[in-house]
C-alpha cells in the first residue's frame, strides 16, 4: 500500500490505518488457517498445490508483519515510528498478497491432483492437464459456472488495482477551469 500523502500527518495517520487492517487481515487468515486444519482428518494437511501456496502466502505475510513492526519499534516497545518506508517490506507485502490470490483462484475454481479439490484425498499428484479443468471444487458445487468465474473476475480486478493499476499519486489531474 503506497500512500501518496505529503503531510506528515496524513501519512502517519494512513500508516497507522495500514497497520490496523493488517493485524485485522492476520487475525481473520489465522482464524481461517485454524479452522480448516482442525477440521480436516489427520495426515490429510497440505496435499494440494491450493493448500501448498497458500501456506506459501501465509508464511509471505508473517515475515512482512515481523519485519513491519521490527522496524516500526526499533526492537522495543515504544511509541511506533510511522514515517519510514522499506523496498523489501513493500516486495515481501505484495508477494504475499500475489500469492493470497493464487491461492484463491486454485481453491476456487481447479480440480488439485486426483481430483480432490482441497487436498482430502491421497498424496500431492504431479500436475497435469487435469488441473487445469474447471470444477469438482465446493464452490462450483455452490455458487456454479458463473459464480465461479465471476468471483475469479472480482478477483482479478482487486489484485490488479492492489499490486500495480492506477494509484491516485499516478492519475492525471482533472484541470478545472474557473
């Protein structure tokens, strides 16, 4: 998240606000995590590519909280610095989301390996073509061929505005004439 803010004041407050929905997003993903690994059968955790990047994103997103507060804390507890800015957080911040997505897409709408959606089934198949076929997932069963894709669609929209479209410090200004 760039902030195009030049006010000081702004900016920590956006900062701030970034950090807020962070540890709200790192809470609902925990909650998330927990809830699918309680409640799937013993030995059947992380069998599918779905599972494996998702994983991949959460492990992104937790070395990107650590390294945040790191350097907003200088290592103490402290009032929060909220005026600096790193290349590495904002790479490791946008791999993780990247990853998020994909993660998203595959449990959404691929079959994984032998055809179990989500990793209930045997060990983690090679890919093939077969992954790449459309349906056998709980949200074809749920929300259907166009619900599918139309999720995949908003999806798509949102990784894109949040990993490089347009951002309000790139837009050409209006030019209003008085």
């Amino acid at each position: 998240m760039r902030f195009a803010s030049k006010s000081p004041s702004e900016r920590q407050f956006l900062v701030a606000a970034h950090a807020g929905l962070q540890l709200v997003a790192a809470f609902t993903l925990a909650l998330g995590f927990a809830a699918i690994y309680l409640n799937k059968p013993p030995g059947k955790h992380f069998l599918s590519l779905h599972s494996l990047v998702g994983l991949a994103a959460l492990g992104c997103g937790a070395l990107n909280v650590a390294s945040g507060s790191l350097k907003s804390f200088n290592g103490g507890l402290a009032w929060p610095r909220l005026l600096w800015s790193d290349k590495n957080h904002r790479f490791i911040g946008k791999l993780s989301f990247a990853l998020l997505v994909v993660a998203t897409a595959l449990g959404l709408a691929l079959q994984q390996g032998d055809g179990a959606s989500s990793g209930w089934g045997g060990p983690v198949a090679s890919p093939t073509t077969e992954w790449l076929s459309p349906g056998g997932t709980w949200s074809y069963g749920v929300l259907g061929h166009a619900g599918v894709y139309g999720m995949l669609g908003a999806l798509a929209v949102v990784a894109f505005f949040a990993l490089g479209g347009p951002s309000a410090d790139r837009l050409p200004s209006a030019k209003v004439k008085v």
